[in-house]
C-alpha cells in the first residue's frame, strides 16, 4: 500500500464522476416508474466509491457534484418543495457520514503501511543481526525441532539451514547427551525445573564430520499462540582453551626460568655449603683409615668416626635433593601440606651462606596454622624469592635480622609474613613492587615478585608488601587453609 497520492485523487475522482454518471442515467430510466424523489438515492455508490479509493477530498467533491446533479433533476419540471429539500438534507447527512468513513479507512490504511513497514524494517534488521552475530543461534520448538539455524551455526557445525530445519535438535549432541535430549525436555515441561534455561552451561558439541568440540550455551525461552520456542546461543570454546593451556604453559616456562635463574644466584653459596660435609665426610673417612692402620683397632671411635661420616654425607644428599625439587617442573596441585615444614625447607635452601654474611634468622609459627591447600614445588618457590630478597636487601644494614612468621588471619585463611630489617622499599616502586621487570637489585630481572605474585593469585590468596616498625620491609601473603575433611582425605 502507498500513502495518498496526486494520482489517487484523480483515479477516485475519475470513479466518482463515472459512478455519478452512472446514478444519473439510472435516475432517467426509472423516473417513469418512482417518479424524481430517489434521485439521490443513486448517487449515493459514486460518493462512497470516490471516498473509499481517495478519501476526504474526493468523496467530498463528488458528494458535491451528485447534489447539484440531483438538484438539477428534481427541479427541471417544477419548483423544489419541501420534500426535495428533506431528500437533500437527508443525502447530504449520508453522503457526510460516507466520506467521513472513507477519510477514516484511508487514514487506517495509512497507519497499517506505516505499522508494516516498520514491521518490515525491524525483521530485517533482526535478520540482519542474526546473519552477522559471531555466535551461533538455533531455535527450537517445544518437540525439539529445529526451526532457525543462523549462519553462525552452519559455520559451526557444518550443517545449511535447510540440511537442519525439522530435524530434530539432538544431532548436533554427541552421545550419551543426543539420547537424553527429549527426555530433559519432558522433564523441564513436566517439573517447570530449570536447569540449563536462562543459565549459561558448558557442554559438548557434534559437527557434521563427527568430530566433538566445547561450546558454551545459553537458552532463553519465549511462548506464542503459536507455541513454544527455546532460543539457544552458542559459543565456541576451543580457540579459548588453546589460549589458556598456552597460558598455563608459558606461565610453567616462566616459572621454571626463574628458578633456574635463581639457582645461578645461589650456586656460590651452594658451594659453600656442600664443600662442609663434603669435607667432613673426606676427614672422617682418613681419621677411621688411620684407626684401621692401628694394631689394635679402636672398635667405638671407628664406628663414632663412621656414623658422623654417614650423617654428613646425608646432610648433602638433603641439600642435593632440595634443589633437585626446587628446579623440577609440573603441573601445580594444591595438596594438604605442612606449612611449617615448607618454611623450614625453602628457608634451609634459601639462606645458604646467610649466616657467613651475619644474618639472624628466627622462626614463628603460630599453632593451629600450620596445614594448607598449596603445590609445594610453587609455594616453595615463593618463599625462597622473598627470604632470598630480604637477605639480599640486608647486605648493607648495621642489624640483619630475619624473621619468618605464620598466623591465622581469618576463618580459613593462614598468613606467611617475612620481615627484614633492610633499608625498605622506594616510594617511587612501591606501587609498581609486582609488576614484571621493576627491580631495587643492580642485576635483578625484576621477574620474581611479578612470578610470586601469580603463583599466589593462582593459589587463591594475595601477596603484599609494607614497611616494618623500626625500618625494613615486610612481604605477606596468604594460603587456604586446610579443612579437617580435607586433611583427613589426604
């Protein structure tokens, strides 16, 4: 339909003229028979003709030209009386009311092509989003049928639109979910339990070639007079976790690298450390030759020089076997572990030859804080980068001490805190302490904080630094404490 035009009012006119025409011959003919008093009882098809086709305008000038019609019939014998003259009221009432409903039906028409032509452009522009949203859309009906697939879709699974319309949903579902399909939807319509609609889900997908990906859903539902329909929108995962696995393994490399780069900072102090049993072991071992060369064997001092040699040749085998864990690489698992014991064994590695340099080192631990949920391997790694900071960080202070703390801060939680009495932290860094390449040491990577900080995070707790009453620096951090359930799983 087409709003009112130049040429609508011309073509109603035309109709009108014609219908007036019309109604006057008729008039004519039947004048032997009624006589002139329903003249303008004929005219009465051309006026609501003309206003029907054009409107107002139209109707009204052929309403005007059938009164002067009639009138011209009526009185072309005699004089118009009195009823004539109600004949012509009562025609111009009709005919008024006529076109009165003619302008009404035009201005209806009006607003419907209005109305479709807005419908029009709102189902375009739908499907104009439909065709180009990067997730994919299926709609179903309440039997499981598919009745819209968007390009999206095809892409997706493989499948055209016209391959998948009527079919029913579950053969985009691999098995066990493709069988159990109509059975959820019984269930939803017969319970009104909600379990995947309004909710996003993680499942799995079917392509057309058999192969099976992770895609997330979500499923909005609508009901008409039609019936109901179920909307589902659907998102690929797979690219995302390709990301996140590179993710985890560029943060496995990244940690790695920095305890390899943290083994080159201790290997000095390694070497101090094992040539001390290393040496005990060598003069125990020619103190018990010289007994053996005796003529008389001394059978305790033998055995007393031979247990103290076994003892230190344990003593680096435990040093060994620390920075053995220290370097190897896995997966992180948080497990039920010791937080006691792992102080003692990343302190016991990390402050080799701190004691040489004048470094005090005293243990706090609180009772009833000692297990956690923590990767050992990963834990360890954090405590070793900040006692290591905080002895470096002492190097050039008058008191070096350290302490090394732990506390329950709060309902499942349990608190590591490492205090040095060093020269503290810079304003200007402060902010910036766990970013990635922000360094206080000459030949620091400024990655250890930074890797700290994720292995933490990673673990569910937080990492912080502040200044320690009376000077220095004190990093803490916080790990999950363990359950009794979870200790007891262990």
């Amino acid at each position: 339909m087409r709003r009112l035009t130049r040429p609508n009012i011309w073509i109603g006119c035309a109709i009108g003229i014609l219908g007036v025409g019309v109604g006057t011959a008729l008039q004519l003919l039947v004048e032997p028979v009624l006589g002139d008093r329903a003249a303008f009882l004929f005219f009465i098809p051309a006026v609501a003709a003309a206003a029907a086709v054009a409107g107002l305008v139209p109707g009204a000038l052929i309403g005007l030209l059938a009164l002067i019609v009639g009138m011209v019939l009526v009185t072309r014998r005699a004089p118009a009386d009195l009823p004539d003259i109600a004949n012509a009221a009562l025609y111009v009432f009709v005919a008024g009311i006529i076109v009165a409903g003619g302008e009404w039906l035009q201005r209806a028409r009006r607003w419907a092509v209005r109305v479709n032509r807005d419908l029009e452009q709102g189902q375009a522009h739908l499907q104009l989003v439909l065709d180009t949203m990067p997730d994919a859309m299926i709609e179903i009906d309440e039997r499981g049928l598919i009745r819209s697939f968007n390009p999206a879709a095809e892409r997706l699974f493989g499948w055209t639109k016209s391959e998948v319309e009527g079919r029913n949903v579950n053969m985009l579902m691999p098995s066990p979910h493709r069988e159990a399909h109509d059975g959820y939807l019984e269930r939803y319509y017969r319970t009104g339990e909600r379990r995947v609609i309004g909710q996003g889900r993680l499942v799995v997908g079917l392509r057309r070639d058999g192969s099976t990906f992770p895609l997330e859903l979500a499923v909005g539902e609508i009901t008409t007079r039609n019936g109901r329909f179920f909307t589902g929108f659907v998102r690929d995962l797979s690219e995302r976790q390709k990301a996140e696995t590179r993710l985890q393994e560029l943060q496995s490399e990244l940690i790695h690298i920095s305890r390899v780069t943290a083994m080159g900072e201790m290997a000095s102090a390694l070497a101090h450390e094992l040539n001390q049993p290393l040496s005990a072991i060598a003069n125990y071992l020619r103190g018990s030759g010289r007994l053996l060369m005796q003529d008389t064997v001394p059978r305790e001092r033998l055995s007393e020089a031979l247990e103290k040699a076994t003892e230190q040749a344990l003593r680096a085998g435990q040093i060994i076997r620390r920075l053995r864990d220290f370097l190897a690489r896995g997966e992180a698992e948080p497990r039920v572990e010791s937080l006691q014991k792992l102080v003692e064994e990343a302190g016991a590695l990390a402050l080799l030859g701190a004691q040489d340099h004048g470094v005090n080192v005293r243990y706090r631990f609180a009772p009833g804080a000692d297990l956690v949920l923590a990767d050992r391997v990963q834990i360890q790694q954090v405590l070793v980068n900040l006692i290591r900071n905080a002895v470096d960080a002492m190097m050039d202070s008058p008191r070096r001490d350290l302490e090394i703390s732990t506390a329950m801060t709060q309902p499942g939680w349990v608190e590591v805190a490492i205090s040095d009495t060093g020269p503290g932290i810079s304003r200007d860094i402060a902010d910036q302490l766990f970013q990635p390449f922000v360094t206080t040491k000459p030949q620091g990577m400024g990655v250890g904080l930074s890797i700290s900080r994720t292995i933490v995070e990673a673990h569910g707790g937080r990492i912080a630094a502040e200044e320690t009453p009376g000077g220095g620096t004190t990093f803490r951090f916080t790990l999950k404490a363990a359950g009794t359930e979870e200790a007891a799983h262990d």
